[in-house]
C-alpha cells in the first residue's frame, strides 16, 4: 500500500517523463523506492482515471446548469479580460487499428484556454506585414511542416521529439519595421481527451466557463481551418459571442503555397508578398479573385492530379480562402487587441506529444485517457493537479466514481 505522498510524486513521474521507464528510473534514484514499471503504468493510469471520471463529472453539472448561470461567472470567479480558447489535434498509436486509415494512428483533441490582457486601438496597430512573415527560407519550412501535419503524417520519433521552429526572427527587426504586440497570457488552461469533437466541445465550454471566460467581455477563438473546430465554435461557442479567427499561419500557408505553386521561385516569392499583404491588411478577395482567375486558366484538379499538382494545389488554397475569409478580418481582431495565431495550441499538442506519441508506445483506450488527462492537467496553471491530491485524502471517490462510470 502506497502511502497518498508516493502516489502523487509517482503518478507525477509517470506524467511529466517521456515513458513509464523513464519514471521508474527516476523513482529509484530519486525517490529511493522500487515501484517497478509496471506498478507506475497503474498507479498513474488509475489516478488519470479518477481525474477521468472527476472531469465528465464537471462537464455533466455544468450542461445541467440553466442558461442563467451559464452565462455568469461562477461565484468567486473573476472572468479573465480576454478568454482565449484554441482547439487543435493530434495523434497518437492505440493497440486496435483505425477502422479509416487501417493504421494504429488515432487522432485526439486538445484545447488551450487562456486567460489574456491585452488593449483595444482606435487604428490598426501594425498595418504592414511583419519582417518574420516575409523570410524566405522560413516560410519555405514553416508551409513544409504545416502541410505533414494537415494531411495526417504521424511523424517519427526523432521528428515528434524536435523542438518547434524559433517564433521570432533571426537579429532585431530594423527601427522602422512594423511590430505586432499579442495579447499577454496571464494563466494556462488545458484540457486532452480522446473523445470524439462533440465530446470535446462540450468539455472546452464547461472548463471555459470554470475559469469564467463565457462571462469575459472579450472573448475569442482561434483555430486552422479543420471542419471539426469549426462545428465546436458553432455548437457552443458562437453563442457567447467568442470572435472565429483563422489562424493568420494557417492562411499564411495556403497562399504561399499557391502563389508559388508552377511557377519559378522569384516570381512565386513576389505573388507571395503580394498576396501575403493582403491578407494581413484585412483584403482576402483581391487573392480569391487572382486565385479564381488561375483556376480559370488552368482548369479544375482531375482524378489523375495528386496532392502536388498545380491545378491540386491552387483548388486547394482557392477552396480554403473562400471557406475561411469570414474569419479574416485581421486588421479588425488587432484593433480589438485579439489574438490571430494559434500558436499556443501547436506547442502544447507538441509537449503532448512528448509523452503520449511514440512508435514503439501503444496504448489501451482507457490507458490514452487517463494520460492525456494527467498530461492536460500539469501543462496547466490553473491547480487541478494540486486541488485533486489536496482533495483526495478526504473524499477517496475518485476510484469508485471512475468505475461507476464504465459499467
């Protein structure tokens, strides 16, 4: 019987470590205890599963709310001056294949919700293009990386494991480059889950009106152009007024795959700065129209066109733009002091990543909950991890109610 101090530091080494290997090593030489892989892998999928249990818990109390107190602070709770709520994906290996790809690769869910500051202009604070969106060599590897991950490519370990690309330029920007300032993240929300995006959804707006955001007075959320987040945004958040935005990098991606899509590289650099300020300044017609009047002259993909060919590519871009140009209005999310980059959902699917994906880690259903949440709740500042194991000694149903909750 492990006593409830070897329990919190041993599921916590099972969490933060990239393997349950990892975690018994680190048990023996710093804890001085031989807990054996196999009792860490249990210990910490079975607190996982309590914290499982104690989430659905809080999402089911929270739909059985009246729409009143839905949208109300919970008492106690000061609403943050910005809610930032931001859904992603990523992808991890279970035992039982995909029935879709036959693959063991499965997609889980995300989301980051942050509490942010941030100041409204009367103009747009930064009109030109930044310095960072307009080098080539980094544009040309950020729409490389973007795209593996847009059309599903499990990376490899060594791949999953890498560091994510600098976020800033190389060397300051020049006195009279423009600078874009983004909100300030006061605190870190998130939340992981391998259940389906409705699921999901409704686990994004318990825990976003948990930290009092659906009372916020500016409220926005930010995502790529996947269908699923979108469907989020419109079940449950449009609602509450939360601003869609497409992620400005996403958009980025698209354009400069299409402005250099069969053409030499010069000339494909200058479309892209062209078109690339445009959508900065808020004018993503003016690239439909020319992308509208390349499909033109190329005609439409055939059956024969792969995913690299011109006529593909320019579809592709043309397709999402129009999609998405109802959530571009950059200039006017700037003056509203928004974010307009996901940026923070893409680093904490990473950090995810480090602990859940893997080609040699496969997990059981309930093995890949259970982590996923543990992993949510130390990437984030906002105590579940401290409020559980300061509760637990005292209620000790968090093993009962996970049961319960699978029969």
């Amino acid at each position: 019987m492990l006593s409830p101090e070897l329990l919190e530091k041993g599921s916590c080494l099972g969490t933060v470590l990239s393997s349950f290997p990892e975690a018994h090593k680190a048990t023996e030489r710093l804890l001085e205890q031989v807990l054996g892989i196999k009792r860490i892998e249990r210990l910490t999928e079975r607190i996982g599963g309590e914290r499982v249990a104690q989430r659905d818990a809080e999402t089911a109390a929270f739909e059985a709310l009246p729409l009143v107190e839905k949208v109300a602070a919970p008492s106690g709770v000061k609403p943050p001056e910005l809610a930032g709520v931001m859904p992603d994906g990523g992808h991890l290996q279970l035992c039982d294949e995909d029935e879709d790809s036959k693959t063991h690769w499965h997609e889980y869910k995300a989301g980051c919700l942050k509490d942010m500051s941030s100041k409204a202009f009367e103009e747009d604070p930064c009109p030109e293009v930044p310095p960072m969106f307009l080098q080539r060599e980094r544009i040309e590897r950020l729409t490389r990386e973007i795209g593996k991950k847009a059309a599903g490519v499990p990376a490899s370990e060594a791949t999953a494991h890498q560091p994510a690309p600098p976020t800033q330029p190389p060397g300051p920007p020049a006195d009279d480059a423009p600078s874009y300032e983004p909100p300030k993240v006061n605190s870190s929300d998130v939340i992981a889950t391998r259940r389906n995006c409705r699921e999901f959804g409704k686990m994004l707006l318990a825990r976003a009106w948990s930290l009092g955001m659906l009372a916020s007075p500016c409220k926005a959320f930010v995502g790529d152009g996947s269908s699923w987040i979108w469907g989020i945004w419109e079940r449950h958040f449009k609602a509450f007024e939360f601003v869609p935005i497409l992620d400005v990098i996403h958009a980025l991606t698209h354009v400069f795959a299409a402005a250099t899509a069969g053409r030499p590289p010069d000339e494909g650099w200058e479309i892209y700065r062209r078109w690339i300020k445009w959508v900065w300044q808020g004018q993503v017609t003016r690239v439909i129209g020319e992308l509208a009047a390349q499909q033109e002259k190329l005609g439409p993909p055939t059956e024969t066109d792969g995913p690299t060919s011109v006529r593909r590519i320019v579809h592709d871009a043309l397709t999402y733009l129009q999609n998405q140009s109802a959530r571009m209005n950059y200039p006017a999310y700037r003056k509203q002091g928004l974010p307009i980059t996901s940026s923070h959902i893409e680093s904490t699917v990473k950090l995810l990543n480090h602990r859940v994906k893997g080609t040699e880690k496969f997990w059981s259903e309930e093995g890949a909950e259970a982590l996923l949440q543990l992993k949510a709740d130390t990437l984030s500042n906002t105590g579940h991890w401290e409020k559980f194991w300061h509760n637990r000694p005292r209620t000790m149903t968090g093993t009962r109610l996970y049961a319960r909750s699978k029969t």
